[in-house]
C-alpha cells in the first residue's frame, strides 16, 4: 500500500486514496444511474465506464500511463516498470533506490487522481498538465 506523505496539499489526495481502495469513487456509469450524465460512456474510447474501466482496461488512460512511467524514468534515471497491481497500490517490493521508489509511489497515486479528475471533468489527459502538476507537488511535498 502506498505510503501517504503528510502536507496540506495531500489531503484530496489521502481522500481519495482511501474512496479507491474501498472501490467508492464515482464513474460515469455512477452519474448515469443518478441521471447526472446522458450516458455511461468513457470519454476517451467509449465503451463502458467502471472503476476497473478507468484505471486498467481503458487503452487511453492504459497508454497515458505507460507515458507518464517513460517521463518518470527518464527524469530520474529509473527503470521502474510496474504491474498493474503496483501501479494501482504501489511497489511493495524492496528496491535500493527509496526515494525514488517512494517518489513513484507518489506519482502513482497522482496519476489516477489525475485520471480521475479529468474524466469526471470531461478532460483531456495532457502529458505536459500531469508533468507541470506532479512537479509542482514533488516541490511541495517532502520524501525521506
């Protein structure tokens, strides 16, 4: 499970971690029910939108991620390359590199908040809005 960091900044993020690990965050198809929204589509490929859509099988937000995992590698001169799993509730596994792993870990979380949020807004995933975002965090935020 990812290690939760202290900061003001971090409480949206502390919330909504704890709403996805209790698989309570709402989907289009959530809003649909409620007649929120006309349909229960994913924005970004139109199929069928549910939590596992949105973090797992959309191809978009599949290919998003690989491109925020390249950033995030080349930037720190990584080689992270986490499964689904740890991409979801973070690296488990002991690496020499604690920072960075903690880092990641950080940066995975950001990332589905960031999904999450652009999705219920009807936005874009814009690799350059995530990268200044995260960076603006990683400024703000303190890792051991």
């Amino acid at each position: 499970m990812i290690k939760l960091l202290g900061g003001k900044s971090f409480a949206q993020l502390r919330e909504f971690y704890s709403k996805f690990i209790h698989i309570i965050i709402v989907t289009r198809k959530e809003l649909f029910r409620f007649k929120i929204k006309e349909d229960s589509d994913c924005i970004y490929c139109g199929e069928a939108d549910f939590i596992d859509h949105s973090f797992i099988n959309c191809q978009f937000t599949m290919s998003f991620t690989q491109e925020v995992l390249q950033w995030f590698n080349a930037t720190h001169n990584s080689t992270f390359n986490p499964n689904t799993e740890e991409i979801l509730f973070g690296l488990l596994t002991a690496t020499n590199v604690i920072r960075d792993k903690e880092k990641l870990n950080y940066t995975l979380l950001f990332l589905c908040y960031y999904i999450y949020k652009r999705k219920l807004h009807n936005d874009s995933l814009l690799i350059r809005d995530f990268i200044n975002k995260i960076s603006y965090k990683y400024r703000i935020e303190t890792f051991s």
